[in-house]
C-alpha cells in the first residue's frame, strides 16, 4: 500500500474540513477488502500520531476541525500548565485541576472550554497522544516504608512511588534514576522502579550526572564509536594531501580562549592593491574522518551539538578527533576547508572561493594575549610575538571594515553582559564574574559571520540543497505591543504593515543607549525576538540582515556544520551528483528539526547547571543586599538580576508594601492601586536576599530601600483589563516560565574551568 500521509490529510481539509466515514476513504484510495486491515492499521497511526482524530460512527477528521487542538504540555511548578499548539498561535491555559494524568511536555489534544474577551483559551486535556518521560531523576525519599521520588524537573509536579521491592539499592535522600511503570490517573499516582543511584544530590559530580540524565545527554560513546576513533591516525600521510591547497607556508593562526581544548578553525590575512584586504578562513575537516553512516557518524547525530558545563564538556565526537587530529593545534599538519574572501576598502565582499586545504597553524592565541597587543599596546606581549603584529593590525582593520558593514545593513547586537563561573578544584563556586567580550573578540566573530555568510550564499546561488540557519522576523502581535511599550517613553518603531526592517532596531538601540530606560528597552526587544534555528531552505537571518546563512565553521561541536562541510566539498569536487541531492532534499528536513531540538535541549541543560552554581553562590548570602534591574513582571511578582553577579530572583508580591497590584502585561508592569508605584522591567532595584531553595531552584528576593521608578504612569495605562492581585493572594496562573527568551544567536563555553562565551558563527 503506497498511499502518503498528505494525500489523506489534504483529502480531509477539502470541503471545509468535514469528517469522513472510512469506508468512504476506502473508495476514495481504492482499498479493497484484503488491503482494509492494512489501511485501518494506517489510519490509525496517523490519529496515534495527533494528525488525524476519529470520532463516532467511524469518522476521521482534521483535530482542528474537530475542535481538538494538538501540543505540547508546558508545565508549571505550580500545578497549572499552559499547551503551546503545533500549529502557533495562542497557547492555552489548562487549570491544575485538570493536569492530574499528566506530566510536563507531554504531547496532547486539547478541547478549547472557553476564551475570554482579551482572547485568552482556557482548555481541557482530552488524549495523551505521546509521553515526555519514561525516565525521571529525582531524589528518592523513604518515610515509614513507603518510598516516593521527587523529581528534579520541577515542573513535574507529581511524585512518584516506589514500590519496596523496586528501591534497589537507594537510600533515603539520593538522587536516583527512576523508570515510570505507569503513568498518572485521576485516581492514582505515577510508579516507578529506580534503575541507577547517581549518589548525594550536594556532590558536585552528582550535579552533573543530575543535568545529563535528566536531559538524556549521550555522554558514553559506543563501543563502535570509540573503535573506529582509536583507529584514526594521529598523523597526516601522503594520501590524505591529495587534491588539498597547501596553505602550510601562510601565517595561520588560531584564536580562542584560555581554556579551549579543542581548535576547529584558524584564520591568515594578506593586504592586497587598492586597500583590499584577502582573508583566509581555514576550519578543521571532519568531513575527511566521519564518514556518513559510520558509527562516528551515528553517535554525532544523536547528540546533534557539544554540551558546554562549567567544568567540562560533553563532546559531539570522542577526544581522538574533537581534542586530538581535527584540532588544528600549532606546529602540526592539519586537514582543512578554507573559504578564501577578498573584502574592499568598505568591507563588502568582492571574491569568494572555497577548497579543501592543509595548514599547519603558526601560533595558538588567545583573546587576552591578542587583547593585551592591539588594545593594551603591551610591550612584553608585542615582543613575545613580534612577528604576528603586522598580520594582527590587519585583521583588526578588516574586522572593524566588517563591522561597520553588518552595521549599516541593519544587523542587531544586543552585546548583553554574561556571566562567566569560576570553579574551585571540588567544582564548588568560587566566583560569577562578568565574561569579556574584547576585540579579539570580535575580529574572529567578524570572520566566521563571513565565512558561514559567504558558503550560504555560494551553495544557494547553485541552488544545491543544504542546511541554512534561519531566523525569522518578529511576530506582528508581540512587535505591535513593543511598539506600544516604547511609545510611552517617547520612542518611535517605524513598521513597513506588519513588518520592521533590522535597521530600524538597531536605529531604536543606539537612540536609547546610555539612557535610564537602555535595559529596559534591550530585554523587552530581546523578548520579540524567535529563536534561531536549522532549516533545509532559506528563510534569512534577520538578526544579522543576512538574507542568506548558514554554520560551517564549527563542525567539530554541531553537527550542522558537519553536513554542510560534506555538501560544499561534494560541490568543489564534483562528487556531489543528482542522485546525492535528491537524498539531502528528503533528508535535510529532519536533519534540520532533530538538530535544532539538541541545540535546543543542550542549551537548556547548560543553562540549568549554571543557575545551579549561581544558587549555591548565593546560599551564604542571606541577608545580604545588592543592587539590581527588574528582568521580568509576573503577575505574582517580578524578577530582578543582581548587578555584576548575573544572579536572578524573585521579589513575590507578597513581599512588597500592603497594596494591591495590577498586572499590566502589554507594559511589563505591576501596578498599585493605592500606592499607584510602578514596578516595570527595566527598573533598578535594592532587594535583600531573604532565601535561597535548591529544592524549589529558586531563590527569593525583599526589597531593600524605597523604589522609584524611572517610568511614568501614561493615561489609560491602569485601565487594561487584568485583575488585581492582593499581597497575600496566592500565585495567580498568569505566568508561563520565569526565564527570558533566547535571542537570535547564543554564545557560550568552550568548556574548561570558566563558563564563558563562544564565538559567533
């Protein structure tokens, strides 16, 4: 039976969607009574799968056209959860009484029960269509026998009971891994039986065993994986040199920060006639060593990225490659794809072209060294590398060229500080400092941006099939309420219908920059934004006003890279035929959606082990007052980062002087009725540390000295339509999540002691 799910699913979109008996599908392919069980088995996995839903009297239909919609649970710690539709949209509120059989990130069909006048659904859970867990990790808690787990995600709100005969070897008080036996009912709770004790939940070594099983992080290779590592030559012979560009005789060199283990790209410069500047971005060839379909190969694409904690990393490929031949370390022979540019005196890029190559780096920088010879003008940097400098000045001068081109064309860089942790030799947190982000910095982020932009737009102009990171425009809801929110401050956000060109916000940026208001207006802006993404066709980066992007510099930790490596050296060779693109056309899309979801997940995971470290930082500051900015306005309250240290928490609404308070959402605000005091994100603050829970991964906020807000009250900004909130109410269910959005493009560590940034591209 050849008939495609899309078939099927325009079929039952045509004629406004009414349902279809089956028997009528039946007729309609051409089943026949042999072929019926074959077909019904079908049909049945499409409604499985939330695509389709059947209804009485045998009938198939659109879940939408039936009333039903299709999502993914978002839990909250609370017990309420909201359901984001597969389609977008509105999400929709589910009260806590009606989540009793579910857990977070389950995949559900949704009744809408009512929708109120400022368009807001509230809805009822009809099918669990696929299970987030099958596995939970948790501390496992032992009280008169009974044995309970509680998880570690606290969205997952239930506990899970343990049988006596399925505790195994845990003691009261560590943190197990625990395999779900059955599911939540209204009637009962989830059980499970624990399948491996990870050990005390305070062991810094326990914390992160904690993140990659909750994540279910790959972190041991296959066997396979580490045979076929292990035979890899550490050298490069003869065979290998054959049809390669021998760069091995230019200036290279790489830089990266102090920690870095692992070096996948290195750059050279040469000053041309006219001003022109030819730069050489030469990156580790992977491609050459993980072979499609090989057991490398596998392994890489289920982990889809490297995941970067404070202390260590969980490598997309074992050390032999990621550490050791595909390290493009100084002084030794390396396998490479160089995409060499030629950039004018206005930084606009006039030739491109791209080979593969051998290179043998000349020196291994780091930002500092390069920082202390271009910025600091230090002398004993300068004479230790004296015969670097001329090609540094150049780079600086092409790196600056490019930045004033990306500027002008309108791409955004919002440049918000991060924090960077400092471990101790027991992986205890010794400090949270503001990471550097210099102008070394910024000449290799200039450079790879040119690189990733330059193959992009080479592979689209021959229309070859490939990956491409894209980020879409803003939505014109969330862009049309920014616009209300800055107009109060006399800000103006000029859109073209329902779109803003990139300039515009970067116009917007620089008019509020050193202004009371800067932060504000960057973290309600950064909120607009979508998240960056994989997609097998071209959607443009509006981010970086790229109209065409992609990630080929680093395919030593992402996997994408990887797949345009072996795309772009298929076109420059000639090995790339039909047959090979009709393949990427069919597989590309799901390559492009399974690595966007790890990136995803291992940014999630990176995340959480930081706040980690930063609450266990703030447990001995108690009492303790700071400084700080409102980050984020809830309806029970608002969160604020501490200033310099990157902390956040949250001040409750119970916690603030006897009122009530107005939530205004469109203005990121609480507002007093009595009072009329304005809490607003952007605001600074001095707060208290009043507590610190790892339990609840949360830590609790008092204000410390009377608030001024540096907004104002604009007429009929009181009048929205929220409820008020008393100071002793309980959390009302207005609030989906306490962390900010991602913006466009994330940086982060390479790894080491330090949790700082990565480089751009």
């Amino acid at each position: 039976m050849k008939i495609k799910k899309e078939a099927v699913l325009k079929l039952l979109r045509e004629n406004a969607g009414a349902p279809r008996q089956f028997r009528e599908l039946m007729h309609h392919f051409g089943i026949d009574k042999a072929r019926r069980p074959q077909f019904k088995e079908f049909m049945d996995r499409l409604v499985d799968g939330g695509e389709l839903v059947k209804l009485k009297g045998n009938l198939y239909a659109i879940p939408a056209d039936a009333g039903l919609i299709t999502g993914r649970l978002m839990a909250h710690r609370d017990g309420y959860g909201f359901v984001a539709p597969d389609e977008g949209g509105e999400d929709i509120f589910i009260p806590a009484r009606y989540l009793t059989e579910n857990m977070h990130g389950d995949r559900v069909e949704v009744r809408i029960a009512s929708s109120r006048r400022d368009g807001k659904r509230e809805g009822r859970i009809v099918r669990t269509l696929e299970r987030a867990h099958t596995r939970v990790v948790g501390r496992f808690e032992e009280v008169k026998g009974a044995g309970f787990v509680i998880p570690d995600e606290v969205r997952i709100t239930q506990d899970i009971l343990i049988p006596s005969k399925a505790k195994g070897a845990a003691r009261s008080g560590e943190v197990v891994v625990t395999e779900i036996t059955s599911y939540p009912t209204g009637r009962r709770k989830a059980e499970g039986r624990i399948v491996e004790v990870l050990g005390w939940p305070e062991e810094p070594e326990v914390e992160v065993q904690t993140i990659i099983r909750k994540y279910d992080l790959p972190f041991l290779f296959s066997a396979e994986t580490l045979a076929s590592a292990r035979s890899v030559s550490q050298s490069i012979g003869d065979a290998d040199l054959k049809g390669r560009v021998d760069l091995r005789g230019s200036l290279t060199v790489t830089i990266d920060g102090e920690t870095a283990r692992d070096f996948d790209d290195a750059v050279a410069v040469k000053r041309e006639d006219k001003g022109w500047i030819r730069l050489w971005v030469s990156i580790a060839d992977v491609s050459h060593y993980v072979k499609p379909g090989s057991p490398l190969d596998g392994d890489a694409y289920a982990r889809g990225t490297s995941v970067y904690f404070p202390d260590r990393c969980v490598p997309m490929l074992p050390e032999e490659l990621s550490n050791g031949i595909c390290s493009l370390n100084p002084a030794v022979d390396r396998l490479t794809v160089t995409a060499e540019m030629l950039f004018d005196k206005a930084g606009s890029l006039v030739h491109a072209s791209f080979y593969p190559s051998v290179i043998r780096s000349s020196a291994r920088l780091t930002y500092t060294i390069v920082k202390r010879i271009l910025v600091d003008k230090d002398k004993e940097a300068t004479n230790a590398h004296r015969e670097l400098i001329a090609d540094l000045l150049v780079m600086e001068e092409l790196a600056l060229r490019l930045m004033e081109k990306r500027r002008k064309r309108g791409s955004i860089d919002f440049d918000l500080p991060e924090p960077e942790i400092v471990l101790d030799l027991q992986g205890g947190t010794l400090a949270i400092i503001r990471s550097e982000r210099n102008l070394a910095h910024r000449i290799i982020e200039e450079f790879m941006l040119a690189a990733n932009e330059a193959v992009a737009s080479y592979l689209e102009e021959r229309n070859i099939p490939s990956l491409y990171r894209v980020h879409e425009p803003p939505d014109p809801v969330k862009l049309n309420d920014f616009r209300e929110f800055i107009y109060n401050f006399g800000y103006e956000l000029r859109m073209k219908e329902e779109s803003v060109d990139p300039v515009e916000f970067q116009r917007l940026l620089g008019e509020a920059a050193g202004k009371p208001e800067e932060r504000m207006i960057n973290e309600v802006l950064l909120r607009c934004m979508k998240q960056a993404r994989y997609a097998a066709e071209n959607l443009g980066h509006f981010g970086l006003a790229a109209p065409c992007y992609t990630h080929f510099t680093s395919p030593i930790r992402r996997y994408p890279d990887l797949v345009v490596h072996r795309i772009l050296k298929g076109v420059i060779t000639g090995k790339l035929k039909e047959r090979e693109m009709e393949k990427l056309v069919a597989t590309l899309p799901e390559t492009a959606a399974h690595t966007s979801r790890r990136e995803r997940v291992a940014m999630e995971a990176e995340r959480e082990i930081v706040d980690l470290k930063k609450m266990q930082f703030m447990r001995d500051k108690v009492g303790e007052e700071f400084d700080g900015f409102i980050t984020g306005v809830a309806s029970y309250g608002f969160f604020v980062e501490l200033v310099e240290l990157f902390v956040e928490g949250m001040v409750h609404v119970s916690a603030l002087p006897n009122d009530f308070y107005r939530y205004l959402e469109k203005q990121h605000a609480l507002l007093g009725d009595r009072s009329r005091e304005l809490f607003r994100i952007g605001d600074r603050v001095r707060v208290r540390v009043a507590s610190v829970s790892l339990e609840k991964k949360q830590i609790d906020f008092v204000l410390a000295a009377p608030h001024e807000s540096s907004a104002t009250i604009s007429p009929g900004m009181e009048q929205e339509e929220y409820p008020r909130i008393p100071v002793r109410g309980k959390r009302p269910p207005a609030f989906k999540g306490s962390k900010k959005e991602d913006g466009p493009e994330k940086r982060g560590g390479k790894g080491g002691r330090r949790h700082g940034p990565r480089k751009k591209g």
